[in-house]
C-alpha cells in the first residue's frame, strides 16, 4: 500500500538468486551485490524467514510477487548471466570457451 501511494507502478529486485557465499576472516558472509551467482533457477535462501528450507524460499518470493501485482505494481528482477563466481566452470565458458567471458592478463 506505502509503494502505491508514492505512486511506484514498478519494483525490481536486485539479483536474488542462490548466489556462492563469499566469507571475510572472522567468517562473516561478505555484502557483494549478490553477482556470485551459482544458481540462477533458484532464489536466495538467505533472503528467507526458514534459510534451510528451499521450498519455503519459494514459496515467499512467489507470495511477494504475487502482492505486488495484485496491488497493481510490476516487478522486474535484475538477471545478469555473466556475472557468476566461478566463470571458467560455468555452462557458458564450457560451451563456447572464450566467448561469453573475457579476460585482459
């Protein structure tokens, strides 16, 4: 309701999906704009109430979106399919090597 009466018609989620964790010293999970992709096909677990169940992940992101639209609002969620965590084991480096991922010395 807050978002209609700003008059937002539009919302996009950053990338929120199963990204690689990425860990500082002390063990403390790293704030990286979440473009460590590993599974594109699966939404963030840690953005859950539950992180250990997958199905209620789903469930609360189907839910959201779901609320939004009702209420009139689209949403766009941001996919970027080369920025992964590990590139040279991707699908897109194993299928056209070289192609999809460029690197400078």
């Amino acid at each position: 309701d807050y978002f209609r009466q700003l008059g937002v018609n539009v919302v996009q989620l950053q990338p929120i999906s199963d990204r690689f964790k990425q860990y500082d010293e002390e063990g403390r999970v790293t704030y990286n704009w979440c473009y460590d992709v590993q599974n594109y096909s699966a939404p963030e677990t840690s953005f859950s109430t539950d992180p250990s169940n997958p199905k209620q992940t789903m469930k609360e992101l189907k839910t959201m979106i779901r609320a939004y639209h009702e209420a009139g609002i689209s949403v766009v969620m941001d996919v970027v399919y080369n920025h992964v965590y590990q590139a040279d084991e991707y699908a897109f480096e194993q299928i056209v090597p070289g192609y999809f991922y460029r690197y400078n010395a």
